[in-house]
C-alpha cells in the first residue's frame, strides 16, 4: 500500500513541474533545456534555510526568491541569444549550478546530500501528504489551465507560431516570456518542496540532466502544449519508470538499460508528434 | 608557463571537436547534443582495439576512427535526416534521446571505471620551464595537421568552395547544382571523425570515462556560439579562449590570497562565456548571411 501512496505522491508533486514545463517548452516553444537548474537552487536554498531556522515560510520565501531570480537570468537569456545557442546554454547553466552545489560542500555537504528534512506535523502520515499533494496539484492543473485559456496563453501561442507577426499585433514578448520561466519556477519550489517532504533527503543527482530527459519526454509524448495529454503520459511514464525497479537485473545493468529505454521512448515521441512539436511555419 | 602549456594541449583538443562542429552548424544549422557521446565512442571503440581485442596502436586508432565514423553516419541517417529538413530545431531533441542511448550503451560495454589507451605514467621533459611529454606533442601537432588540412580543404578546393556555397545558401548553391544534401552527410560524417579523433586523443592523454560527456558538448557549443554561430575559425579560437580561461581559473593564485577550487574549472569558464553573451550575443565573429 505504501508504494501505491508513493506513486501517487510522485506524480501529485511533478505534476505542476510538467505542467509549467508544457507551458515554456510545449505552448511557448521556447528550448529551455536547463529547468533543473533552477530547480537544483531553489531546493538547496529552500532546504538549507529550513534546517537552519526550521522556519517553513522563511525556507519557501527563500526557495522562491532564489528560483525566480535564476529563472529571470534564464528569460533575459532567452530574449537575448538564437532559441537553439540558448538551448545549449542552458544545459550549461544547469550543469554550472550542479557544479556549485557539489563544490560549495562546506555550506551544501556537497555529494552527501541534504538528509533528514524535517517533515511538517499534519505531513506526518503518508496519506495525508498524498492528499494535500493531490489537492494542491489539482490547483496548478486549474491555474495552468485558466492561463493557457487566457490572453497570455494566445499571446505565447502566437509567438511560438510567428513572432514577427505575433510583435506586430502588439504581443509583449518580455512580458510574456518572464511570466513564462517564473511560473514554472514556482512549479519547481512545490516540487522540490513535496519531494522533501516525501523523501526526506535531498541529492544533487536527483536534479542530473536524466531527470531533464524525463520531463521533455512527458511533454512530447503526451503533445506539446495539451494538458490533458501530459497529465496522461505524466502518469502512464512515471508508472513505467517505478515499475522498470522490479524488474530483477542488477541495479549496473538496469541503470544503462533504464537510459536506452528512456532516450528510445523520446525518440519514438518525437517521431510521432514532430509535427506538434515544431510545426512547419506557415508560408504565403 | 606550465599553464600557457596546458591551456594549448587542452585547447587543441577543444578546437578538434569544435571545428568540425561549426562547419556542421554554419551548414545545416543544427546542433548536436550527442557530440560527447561520439567523441567517448571513438576513444572507447579505439581502448577495446587495443587494450582489450591487442591489435597495435596504429591498427587500433583507425579503427577507432572509423567506428566514430559509422556511428556518426548512422547518427545522421536515423537521428537527424528525417527531422532537420522538417525544422532545424527537432534534431536538439532527438540527439539528447541518442545521448542517452549511447550513455546507456557506453555504461554497458565499458562500465564506470576510467580507461586509458596507453595506461601507465608517460615520460615528460622540461621545456621552457613547463613539463610536457612525447604525446603531447605528437597529439597537438597530429590537431594542428588535421586542422591545417580543414583548412587547405575549405580554402583552396573545389569541395571546400562547395561547402562554402552551401553555408552560405542552401537552395541557391543546389540550383547551381551543387548536392547539398550530399554535402550535408559528408560534413556530420567529417564532423563524427574528427570527434572520434578527440576521444582518441583523450583516451592517450588521460583516461575516459562516460561523464566527460556533457562538458565536452557543452564546451565545444560554447566555443562556437561565442565565435560567431557557424564560424569555423572563430569556434577554434574561442575553443583555445576557453581552454586558457579554464587553465588561469584554478593556476592563478588570486589576489594572492586564494586558489579557485578545480570543481569549479569548467563552471567559471562557461559562466564567462554566458557572462559575455549577454552583451554580443552574436558571437565574436559572426557574420551576415547573404540575402537577395
């Protein structure tokens, strides 16, 4: 039964992450590769602050400020190179703040990880952490939801689709690319949030660009910019991913096996949705 | 001195890898996020010749070449071709699938440990106060051959005004009859040896193992958007800048009060690079393409 209560909470809390994701990367068409970036800084700054103070809103607040502020140098990025230089440099952002986190040891215990996250008092028992991390997921799904129904959903629709035309109706491409990054750096604090109070234990390997590869390919299998789809091939790939544990290989060659799985299902995903994905540009 | 030394071996690898890379972006306006990937497999492929099946060296590296060749071949024809000509950003994703199937397949054949081509400690002398070994020289004058022929090749043949053509204009270079598809293989297939050369030349020098991967992707593509995007010789040069930045980061003894950490070697270097892009985002040497 546990295990049932794990998944559940796994999917309750990368649910919003998928979802702001689809937003940037899926509606926006933006090729920002290094969300986890954002999201290694502000978990240590979330989880560094609360193990010091023991103040949760402190910890958030500090999580949040850290997040967002990365996420601005993202968006400024962004707006500022080519959409595929700016893919690259992303990856390189994100490995830049892997490298921090693992070389400032003395303030983040570098490859020891973070353990024993204290946990809040009514988070104590597994099905009440599964249930506030399903309730607050069905509030992102909503929020996410009136956004892309909303004028900002149209205006980053539009840009994705031609940006001169979309600049020339009057879209605020700043505006809307900041609002883009920011939200899912709020997306990645809950994450980050949930999965320490989940866990308990926070690893800079669980932020590795494998982890990246996990959520593009959610987003491409389930359609570029359709909530319903990612919901969908959030929960159906984060099932197979907990399931591949099972299978009786030794964990040397179940790691590598896990990879070439993962990297052939995006493939196939891209096969399948190139067409979602980056649609020919409409010509006279 | 000793760092002037090192800046130039590491930067001579870098430029390998990077100059090829820029012909292929400046060509087909791609990027290739499985490069590291390619590189390790030609140094893999080339430590299995030699190591593990005993052929000599001379057998074993080009035979190392050659399956980077095919696996860059291969690459082109399953990850690439059928998605670059649909929108050039497609193949940014489907190379991070290829890199994560080549890591698994690279974690399977050769497992975590390092590998070196030539293991044991190599025999250096002191030049000009910096100490150096016989494979050093032979690496970085074997780069500076291979580069200097890129070079004759693109400058001063019929192919090399092809390829120029190409890079400047696709469709206008084909209605002259010139194959730019052809092209466009031979110039992923030139670029996937001349990264299995890279693997190789890391495989000698020090030892190889599958995380090296990503960094060196992600420094080759830092040496070409900060050298122009498609510019051949300003990615080599960005590619020696790098190597020179990363070098002074962790020799220097700062201020003369602290050394930086070597785990930040590769970050700071990359956050220059970013640091720099903010304000000629267009790279040093970029240059205009040819309109009508």
């Amino acid at each position: 039964m546990d295990f049932f209560w794990h998944i559940v909470i796994t999917i309750a809390h990368t649910l919003p992450t998928f979802l702001g994701y689809n937003l940037v990367f899926g509606r926006g068409k933006i090729l920002h590769f290094g969300p986890y970036g954002v999201s290694i800084a502000g978990a240590y700054a979330l989880f560094l602050t609360l193990m010091h103070t023991q103040n949760y809103a402190l910890a958030i607040l500090a999580g949040l400020a850290v997040a967002l502020t990365i996420s601005l140098l993202f968006a400024f990025l962004s707006l500022r190179l080519t959409p595929d230089s700016f893919g690259v440099m992303s990856i390189a952002m994100h490995l830049a703040m892997i490298a921090v986190v693992l070389n400032f040891s003395f303030l983040t215990r570098g490859a020891l990880g973070l353990p024993s996250i204290p946990r809040l008092p009514f988070l104590e028992e597994i099905e009440a952490l599964a249930i506030t991390a399903i309730a607050i997921a069905i509030g992102f799904a909503f929020l996410f939801y009136r956004l892309e129904h909303s004028s900002f959903g149209r205006a980053l629709t539009a840009l994705a689709e031609h940006e001169w035309h979309a600049k020339s109706l009057g879209v605020n491409r700043t505006k809307v690319t900041v609002i883009a990054f920011l939200l899912l750096a709020v997306a990645h604090v809950h994450g980050n949030f949930f999965y320490g109070q989940h866990i308990q234990f926070v690893h800079p390997n669980d932020f590795q660009f494998s982890h990246f590869v996990f959520l593009i390919m959610v987003i491409v299998a389930g359609g570029p910019g359709s909530m319903r789809g990612v919901i969908l091939s959030a929960v159906l790939i984060t099932l197979l991913k907990e399931g591949i544990r099972f299978v009786p290989l030794m964990p040397d060659v179940l790691g590598p096996i896990r990879l070439i799985l993962f990297g052939l299902i995006l493939f196939g995903a891209v096969w399948w949705r190139r067409d979602a994905l980056f649609p020919k540009q409409r010509t006279v | 001195m000793q760092l002037l030394v090192n800046a130039f071996i590491a930067g001579s690898l870098a430029a390998l890898i990077a100059g090829g890379l820029a012909l292929v972006y400046g060509v087909l306006g791609i990027f290739n996020i499985a490069l590291g990937q390619m590189v390790l497999v030609g140094g893999y492929a080339t430590w299995w010749l030699h190591q593990s099946v005993g052929l000599p060296l001379f057998l074993s590296i080009p035979g190392g070449i050659a399956i980077g060749g095919l696996v860059a071949w291969l690459a082109f024809e399953i990850f690439v071709n059928p998605f670059y000509k649909h929108h050039r950003f497609l193949p940014l994703v489907t190379t991070i699938a290829l890199s994560m199937i080549l890591d698994g397949i690279i974690l399977l054949l050769f497992e975590e440990r390092p590998r070196s081509i030539l293991p044991g400690l190599k025999e250096t002398f002191i030049v000009y106060g910096a100490r150096v070994s016989i494979e050093h020289i032979v690496l970085v004058v074997v780069t500076l051959l291979l580069l200097s022929l890129l070079a004759y090749v693109l400058h001063s043949t019929a192919l090399g005004r092809r390829i120029r053509a190409v890079t400047q204009h696709d469709h206008a270079a084909m209605s002259l009859g010139i194959p730019a598809p052809v092209l466009h293989r031979v110039l992923f297939i030139m670029s996937g040896v001349l990264a299995a050369c890279g693997g190789i030349f890391i495989g000698i020098d020090q030892s190889l193992t599958p995380t090296l991967a990503f960094a060196l992707t992600i420094k080759a593509y830092a040496a070409i958007i900060a050298g122009g995007n498609g510019n051949v010789w300003g990615a080599i040069l960005c590619a020696y800048v790098i190597a020179l930045l990363e070098q002074l980061v962790i020799g220097v003894h700062w201020f003369n009060v602290f050394y930086v950490p070597a785990g930040f070697q590769h970050t700071i270097a990359l956050l220059f690079i970013i640091f720099f892009l903010f304000f000629r985002p267009q790279g040093l040497f970029a240059t205009r393409a040819r309109t009508a």
